[in-house]
C-alpha cells in the first residue's frame, strides 16, 4: 500500500502547489478600475453559466444515481445487495463533484489571470508569461491531484472494479456535457463576434462595442479552460479506471500508483521550473517545461522500479506510451504549426476562393489522421508485446501502462493547455481596457506560443484518450470474464460485426449535433446582435452601451438546451445495442466507436487548428494580408474550423470515454437480459 | 452445371439487347451539323482520354501479371508450379480487359446517345427520355452480361478460388484507377468551368465561349459513365468471387449463378419495360423500372428455388440483401432529394454565408452515415443468422448471398445511372449547339430525375460494396483456412487492433489524394482559362475560338500523374501491414478500412448531393434565387461537393475492394513471410 498512501501524499503536495500558485497570481496588481469591471463582467457570466450548467448536470446526475442504485452493477433485489449498489452510487457522486470542482477551480484561477496576465504585459513579457502559465498550473495542480487522490480513496475504500468503473463514469458523464456544452458556448459566441463584428462591421476582434464580445471572453473560460479540464480529468481517472480493474487480479495496482505519482511529482517539478527567460521564446519554455518534466518522470520511474522491485517491461510500455504522445504531439504540430507547409499551402489555396480553403484543409486534417492512428496502434502493439512473456492478463495491463504513461505528465500539460485561454483572454481584456498597444502586441505573441502547445497537447489527449479506450475494451472483457463468461470477440461474429457498424456512426451523429446545435445558436445571436445594432442608439459609434449579458444568455441557454440530446443519444444507442445484440455485440460496438471516433477527432481537430493558423498567417501579412480576398477565404475556413476543433473534435473524446465506461457498468446486465 | 450454362445463355441474352438499343439509339437523327461538330468534339476528347489512360493501366497491368505470375498465390518456385500462376495471370487479364471493355462500351454509346437525347427533346420529352435510358441501358446490359458470362467461363475453367480471385482482382485494379482517374479528369474540369465561368465572367454554365467546356463534357463521360460502369462492375465481379470462394467447398455454387442469371435476366425485363408515359414524370419512369425489376427478381429466384431445390434460407438472404439496398437508397434519397428537408435547411443556411453551409451540409452528411451502416448491419446479421441452421460455412454464405442479392438487379441500376451523365450531356451540347430554350427545358427535367436516380443508385453501390467487403473478409479467412491454419480474429489482439488502426487511416490518405489531385489541377486549367481569355482576341465577345483542346490535356495529364500514386498507396500498405503482422494484422486491417471507408464515402457522397441540389434549389427561385448571396454561399458548397461526391467519395468503394482482393491473393505469402 506503501504507493497508494504515497499518491496521497504527494497529491497534497499539488494542492500545495496550486494554493502558493493561486495566492501569487492573486496579489499580481490590476491596471486600472476599467480592466477590474470587465474582468467582473466575465467572471460574473462564466460563473453563471457554471451555476446554470451544474443545475441541469445536478438533476441529471441524480436521475443516474437513482439508476444507478436500482439496477447496477445488477438489480437491486437480484444482486449481491443493497450495499454494493449503494457504494456504487457514492463512488459515482464522488466522480461528478470532483469533476465539477475541476471546473470551478479552472474558472475561478482562469478569471482573475487574465486580468493579471493582461496588467503585467505593461512591465515585461516574462511576467506576463509567468501570470498566464501559473495560473494554468493551479488548474494543472489541482485537476491531477484531485483525480489521483480520488481514485487512491476509492481504491481503498472499495478495492472493487465495478465501484472504481462507476467513480470514473461520474467523471466522465460530467465530463461528456462540460465539454460539449461548454464547446457549444465558446463557438456560439466566438462565431457570432466573428461574424457580425470583424465581416460585417470591420471593427477589431475583442471590440467593447461588439455586444458578443463578453460572451465570446465567458466562452474561453468555460470552453477551453473549463470543458478542457474536465476532458482531461476524465481521460486520467479513466485511464486509471481501466488499469486498476486490469491490474487488481495480477496484484499490480501498486505500480500503477507508482506511475501516477510520480509522473505528478514530476509535473510539480515541471510548473515549479518553467520560466521564460530573458529574450526567451515562450513556444519553447513551454515545451521545455514538458520535455523536462518527461525526462524527470522517466528518470524518477525508472528508481523506482528498481527499488520497489516492479517489472521493468511494465515500466517499458509507460515510457512506450509517453513517447508515443510526444510523438503524435509533434505530428500534430507539423499539421497545424504556423511555421510548416500544411499551413502555408492552405492559406496558398486561400487565394483560389472559399472552395479551396476548405478542400486543402480537409484534406490535410484526413491526412493528419495516418501518423497518430499508426502511433496509437504501434503504442498498444509494442506494449502488449513487451509485456505478453510477463504472463496471462499483462498484455492488456502492458496497453493500460502505456495509456498511463501518456497521461503520467498530464498536470504539465493541462498547466501548458489553460495558459492558452488565460493568454487568449489577457489579450481581449487588454483591448477592452485600453491598454495600449504594446501590451497588444505582447500579450499577442503569448496567444500565439498557447496555439502551438494547444496542438501538441491536442495530439497527447487524443492519443491518450486511444490507448485508454483500448484499454477501457480489455477492462470490459475482464468484467465480463469476471461475471463467469469466458469471452473472446471475434471479428466474423456478425453480432460483432453489426455493434462495429453502429459503433462507428455514433461518433458522427455525436459530432453533427453539436455542430448543428453551435449553428442554430449563433445564427440567434447574430440576429440578436443585428437587433441591439439597429435598436441601440450610438452603439457603434462607442456612445451606446451594449446589452452584455443578452448575448451571454443566448450562448447559455442554447449550450443547455444542446448538450443533453447529444450525451444521451451516445449513452441510448449503448444500452440499446447491448441490450439487443449482448456482449458480443457491445464489443464490437466498442471498437467501431474507437475507430471512427478517433478518426474523427483527429481530423475535425487538426483541420481546425490548421484553418485557424492559416488565417493568422495570412493576417501577419502573406498573400495579400488582412482585408484581401484571401483572408476573407481564410475567414470563412477559421468558421467552419471553429465548431470542429472546440466543440465537436474534442468532445468526441470523452464520448468514447463515457461509452465504454456505460459498457463495463452494464457488462452483466447485457449478460443477462440481450434479445441475442 | 445447369445454371452455370444458364448464364452464359442470359449473358447472350443481354448482349443482343445491348446490341439492339445500341442501334436503335443510333439509328436517331441528330438536330444539326454544329451538334455533330460538338458531339464529335466530346467524342475525341472522351477516347484520346481513354487510350491515354488505358496505356497507362496496360502497362500497370503488364508488371502486375509479373508479379502474380512470379509470386502467387505462391512463388512460381515454390508453389504448385508454374501452370497455377499462368491460370492466373491469365485470369487476371481477363478482368483487366473485360473491365476495360466496360468503360469503352459506356462512352461509345454515351457520346452518341447524349447527341440523340438532346435532339429527340425537340420533338418530346418521352423519346428524349427513351434515348437517354436506353442509351444507360446499353450500358447497363453490357457490363453485367460481360461481368456474368466472365465469372461463368472463369469458373468452367478453373473452380478454384485463387483464380476466381485474381479474376476478380484485375477487374478491381482497373476499376480504382479508372473511378479515381475519371473522378479527377471530371472534377478538374468542372470546378474551373464553374469558377471561371459562372463566377468570374457570369456566362451560363455549358457557354461555348468557356475554353473548359468541351473537357467539362468530356468529364461527364469518362467519370460518371466510364467510372461508374467500371465500379459497379467491379462490385459485382468482386461479390461473385467472394461468394463463390465460400460456396466451394459447400456445393452451393449453382445457387449463386441462379440468383445472378434471374437477377439479370429480371434486369433485362426491367429496361425493356421502361417507358415514360404521357404527362409521365421520369423520376417515376426510372424508380418504377427499379422496383418492377426487384419483383421479377423475387418471383422468379422463388420458383427457381423451388424447382432446382435450392434452400429458401439462401434466397431469403438473397431478399434480405436486396430490401437493404433498396431502403438504403431511399435513405440516400432522403439526405439529398431536392424535395426534402435537408436540402431545404441547407439552402437556408446558405443564407447566413459559405461557412453555414459548409458546416450545415457537412453535419447531415455525417447523419446520414447512421441508416446505412445500420442497415448494411442489419442486413448481415439478419443473413447471417438465417443461414447459419444449415451448418458451419453457411453463415458466411448467407452474408455473400445479401450482397449478391443486393447487387442481382445491378443492370437495372446502371442503366438508371448511366442516364444520368447522358441527359447531362445532352443539356450541354443542346446549349452549345442553340437548339432553343424549350429543349433546354426538357433536358434540365430529365437530368434532375437523373440527379435523384443517382442518390439512390449511389446508395444501393455503397450499401452492396458493404456486404460485398465482409463477404470478401470471409472468403479471406477461407483462403487462410484453406492453407491449413485454422483462424479467428479476435479484437483483443493486438496485431488484430493495430491493423485496425492502420486500415481506418487508409480511406483518409487515399480520398486527401485524390481532392488534392482535383485542387492542383482545376488550378492549373483556371490558369490556362485565364490565358486564354487575355490572350485570344474576341473570345469573350464569340467571335474568338477557344482552344478547348488544351483543356482536355490539362484534365487528361493531370488525372493520370494522380491516379497512380493514390491507388498505389492503398496496396502498397495492404502489403506493408501483411508482411509485418501477418494474416492476423490484416484481418483487422480490413476490418478498420471497412469501417472508415463506408464512413467516409456516405459521408462524402452525401453531402456533396446534398450541396449540389441545394444550389439547386436556391437557383429554382429560393432565398433569393440565381445571383443572391445565398446562392454564391451555395456555389461555394457545390464546389467543395464535387469532388466530395464524384471523385473521392465513390472511389473508395473500389479502393476497399481492391485492397480486400490483394488480401486473399497475398494470404499464403503473408502466412509464410511475416515479421510477427
């Protein structure tokens, strides 16, 4: 047990961490009572549009819990009794509140850096660098410690795969609406503000006349600070999840705590050194944080292996998977890094008209999906076969290691992945405030490095989010085997074959409701900013004063109304999939959802990214820079981009996750009561 | 032998009626000298793109034969000897030069029936109709009697499934190349027609003046009659191939050429039948031909059954495959009739700019991926497990003969297909050859029934290349077997789950290919069209010529330097994944490119009808009709559809195909040679 104590412990040191983080961000002084009224506006509607979305999640999760107790993981008048469906429903509660907390932290850090990191561009680079990546790593600090002693306290108080599968499905159905409803409010807002403000209007993005403009500030925060953690937070505690049920009956479980602390250790040592230094770049302090953190975390594994006395092929596949997501990480960069081809020969291409730009793109996002789906596959391959001689079971235990391995430095990634959104939103308090234009420019190359980290760890949670879903199918099996059925699922059983074919079209009726959704929101609120426009008198002239909190409602509303249908369709066409074709099905149901899901992801993901940094290319002056034909073209390919690589693209993720968590928690069930 | 001798005498059967449409389709006047100039015009570009492209693909096939006649399906050293490989080297050319046939007997009829349509039209809208169908139906007649007598006499030869299979293989090989070829040579000169046309200069589409629009003409040829005969004769080959690897060893190979002889012989019914009566809609002419020919189908395979004491549970799979097609296309039909919802919503959304469009026509393509796959699921569960009571092997059966049963009335869906591109010819040549508005009239109804025959047709193909796939990934476990290794795939391997992987990502890279292909040469052809605008005196006024010739080489070289590279990829890493994991790897592979291809082609192919007939619809007088913004939003989405819907999307049925067929070739040589 000395590993899982040990994981306690060492997640009260990032508690630690991230409280001295928050109190230093904290004292960081605010320009002037212009910035600290907008930064109130933002913060007021982020928090309300949490209180709202936490609501609907409330009645939702109660409803689960009440499910949860009556039926799983079996009936309960037929099971093994009250008291493991009880257990059951306060594990699941445990994953929602963490979840939620996760959320509110991020918002709660997130709001009050940008106005830090926007007020101390006016003193130098390097402290505003500091502000925004600090204030990322309260979040990094706290979502990973939270996860890892969450699942340390569920471990021993139940030492039961169905318990530990049911804390993280309350992560991670948390997680499902956070990031679709928070991705569904981000593009709303951003897609109107783009729209009605920089094409029609001409006035700069982030304009204070621009009625969008808090709502567009509110979506960062929810979107990419909060729904981003939640993804992650889910990814880690599913990835964890699925090992501890792999590893309980092979007695490994202490080297998946191993791992886990001190992969966190290792990000502690990471946030604790990153720092930009004098005429430094901050791209490269950023992943000179990762890469540094990468190494310690190997370092540090690797002594521990040999002094706790662990199988150093369990260790191989961590470090398998590690690398694989830097690997892919990089990849993801080639695909959308603003200083490489793809992107040039798409803002090329924009020249040629809107047709182009969105074929070129596409292309290239379709492209994009061959290096990390080769990456994934070779991860689990190498790491199965690196651990197969270890005996029976380890195979699986070797991918779960891997999944592990590219999560064990996930506080510095999520650390690197906020201070995007922080960076993003320093820029626009900045504008909005009157900051001047060197604070602008600053804050703008800030803005710029947060892009680039963002497709590295883009890259790294899908791949993660791969390798865990694999091994969230081996956790599967094992819960059936478990239940006394020996199990193996083959690819002509046409039972298999069917749950394939429906698997794989999930994630893309998933994907198309978010999208479509993002689409009726923002055509709302394009009307309504037409309306405060043309009713307004003065207001864009600058004398009027826009109706803020109008365009924040739509957004929050419309997210509401949205998120539910689409997490429930995913977790409707399981249960009926399973309860029609049974386990066999369910199996292949599964895997075509990895597959497609993946693939979608990786395309949606990278073809986004790559339309947006085509469109910043082309503004920083190529083919005909800002205003010509072909930053128009770009314009529209960064819209169409938008819904893709902030809603659809990255939530499609967690609805893998929640899928085959939905699919374990009723493995019995689809045992018992299947049609075939 | 009975049915096998059957269908050589339907076959013959089939080739009179060719014969005699042929000539009576011929014997029609054509208006005026100038259309015979623009008819003999689009003639000599369609054959000088032909012959190019087939010295290309005979030199393609002549390495290939190499290859088998060296190495399969065992190294001529080592294997049986050398008559085995010579069979299938022999076996081989045959499909190469019966699938070539194919295509030149579809653009033989089609350049003189598309004169012929446009000219009846001037007298009535039902002789215009009759020489557009029938026209089709020549072609229709000809591909399957040339596919059917092919297997037959194969099979006579032979019965042995490697030979089958390398048959099948050469009519895939080509196919690929000429659907990828066709595709790009079509898409090319459409976008830069339309780009420099429509949108630049304002003439109307088909306008003599624009240099592209004999190669847009052209286009119409060589990818939709050409290519698509050669995709669904391709499907059709591969289905019997498949089915009849299975049947071997089971006896049950009569049952096959019944299904097939009825299935051609109610085809034959089907066309002859066809009319369209006074104030008659052709839309109902065509679907009515359709579903007249699946009712003779069903009556006459059930008396046969019961006669020839073949087992009702076969052809119940048979019924099975065929309902599935049909509510596939229906479907299909749904996504993109221009009398539907979607289109309607789509068109709206053009309203609020490009980037709703796209996104809007892009998320219901992404819907439109659930009926089908759960349909192509159903329909081989339900086969399936109809067949499985008559014992180990038939179960396989049962899923090939759905896919056989869902491809017997193929002769009806080309002709109903090849209609298509010949009315639209028709309408071209009928404006470049000024016979009048009110022809123009008739020939713009006959192609929008053709539009929507094609959204079923195209369903109907994709729906069959399913079965047709999974059928084949038996006939490729029979094969392994065949060599004495006894074999499942099973999910939780990871060779299994790697090739998975691999294969999803190869429908990505092979469709990126091709788009890109489309999008580097409509650019080169848009600069060319430039030239010569600024260039030739009096173009624009027409009173210069345009030098229309230029184009078609642009088109034709262009297509060729593209198609070789796509295709090859696609092999080349079936044979990379099979030499280093092994039959085991490849099992997945297919899986995975099953599974991401018929993702991609229904997403592809539907969305871009669904942006074709949207443009439509707007241009009919919604949202603001031709001119409006809506409708230049809506132009945007078309182009991008083009090479969505006629270039990438329909290629990658014959890309999997392909691909499964290289699978059982290399089956023994993966069992002896693989890494893993």
């Amino acid at each position: 047990m000395f590993w899982v104590y040990a994981a306690l412990a060492v997640s009260l040191v990032s508690f630690f961490v991230a409280a001295y983080f928050y109190n230093w961000v904290k004292k960081l002084p605010t320009a002037n009572p212009k910035l600290d009224e907008v930064g109130a506006l933002i913060r007021e509607g982020a928090f309300t549009f949490l209180r709202r979305e936490y609501r609907v999640l409330g009645l939702f999760s109660i409803i689960v819990m009440a499910v949860i107790f009556l039926f799983f993981p079996q009936p309960v008048w037929a099971g093994a009794g009250v008291g493991k469906n009880l257990l059951m429903v306060f594990a699941y509660l445990c994953g929602t509140v963490l979840s939620a907390l996760a959320g509110y932290v991020g918002i709660s850090i997130a709001t009050i850096a940008n106005l830090k990191a926007a007020t101390a561009a006016r003193e130098s680079i390097q402290k505003s660098f500091m502000a925004g990546f600090r204030g990322g790593a309260v979040m990094g600090m706290a979502v990973i410690g939270t996860s890892l002693a969450g699942a340390a306290l569920i471990y021993i108080i139940s030492r039961d795969a169905d318990v530990i599968m049911a804390f993280s499905f309350g992560a991670s159905s948390l997680a499902l609406f956070a990031k679709a409803g928070g991705g569904i409010f981000t593009k709303t807002a951003d897609i109107a503000a783009d729209l009605t403000g920089k094409v029609e209007l001409g006035i700069p993005e982030d304009d204070p006349r621009n009625p969008a403009v808090i709502a567009d500030n509110v979506g960062d925060n929810v979107g990419d600070v909060a729904g981003m953690g939640a993804d992650l937070f889910d990814s880690n505690v599913a990835a964890m999840a699925a090992t501890i049920v792999i590893a309980l009956s092979l007695g490994e479980v202490p080297f998946l705590f191993c791992v886990t602390t001190l992969g966190l250790l290792a990000s502690v040592v990471g946030v604790l050194c990153a720092r930009l230094g004098k005429n430094g770049n901050p791209s490269r302090a950023l992943n000179g944080g990762t890469y540094l953190t990468c190494g310690v975390f190997a370092a540090l594994t690797f002594i521990a292996c040999l002094a706790s006395g662990f199988e150093l092929r369990l260790w191989g596949a961590a470090m398998v998977g590690m690398l694989a997501g830097v690997i892919i990480g990089i990849t993801s960069d080639f695909f959308t890094g603003d200083d490489k081809k793809p992107v040039a020969k798409v803002a090329e291409a924009c020249q040629s008209g809107p047709a182009f730009t969105i074929l070129s793109g596409f292309s290239y996002g379709l492209l994009s999906a061959l290096p990390a789906l080769v990456g994934i596959g070779l991860a689990a391959l190498i790491s199965y076969k690196l651990c197969a001689p270890l005996g029976a079971g380890y195979e699986m235990l070797g991918i779960s290691c891997a999944a592990i391995g590219m999560l064990s430095i996930v506080g510095m990634i999520i650390s690197s992945d906020a201070y995007g959104p922080i960076v993003d939103n320093a820029r626009g308090v900045a504008e909005m405030a009157d900051l001047g234009d060197e604070v602008l420019e600053i804050t703008d190359e800030l803005d710029a490095a947060g892009n680039t980290a963002k497709a590295i760890t883009k890259g790294f949670s899908i791949g993660a989010a791969g390798l865990t879903v694999i091994a969230l199918l081996g956790a599967f099996r094992e819960v059936v085997q478990a239940a006394g059925v020996e199990i193996t699922f083959d690819l002509m059983d046409p039972l298999v074959f069917f749950g394939m074919l429906v698997g794989a079209a999930i994630p893309a009726v998933f994907s198309a409701m978010l999208i479509m959704g993002v689409n009726r929101n923002s055509q709302l609120m394009v009307k309504e900013i037409h309306r405060q426009f043309k009713e307004i008198p003065g207001l864009k002239e600058g004398t009027g004063k826009p109706d803020y909190a109008r365009c924040i409602d739509i957004s929050t509303l419309g997210a509401i109304r949205e998120l539910v249908p689409a997490g429930l369709t995913a977790i409707a066409a399981t249960l009926l999939v399973g309860f029609i074709g049974g386990v066999q099905a369910i199996g292949g149901y599964l895997t075509g959802n990895i597959i497609s899901g993946l693939l979608l992801a990786l395309l949606m993901s990278n073809a986004g990214g790559l339309w947006d940094n085509a469109k910043k290319y082309i503004e920083s002056g190529h083919f005909g820079g800002k205003g010509s034909d072909a930053h128009k073209a770009a314009v529209i390919g960064d819209t169409v981009g938008d819904p893709f690589k902030d809603t659809a693209g990255p939530s499609i993720n967690t609805q893998i996750t929640v899928v085959s968590l939905v699919s374990s928690l009723a493995a019995v069930l689809f045992l018992t009561y299947s049609i075939f």
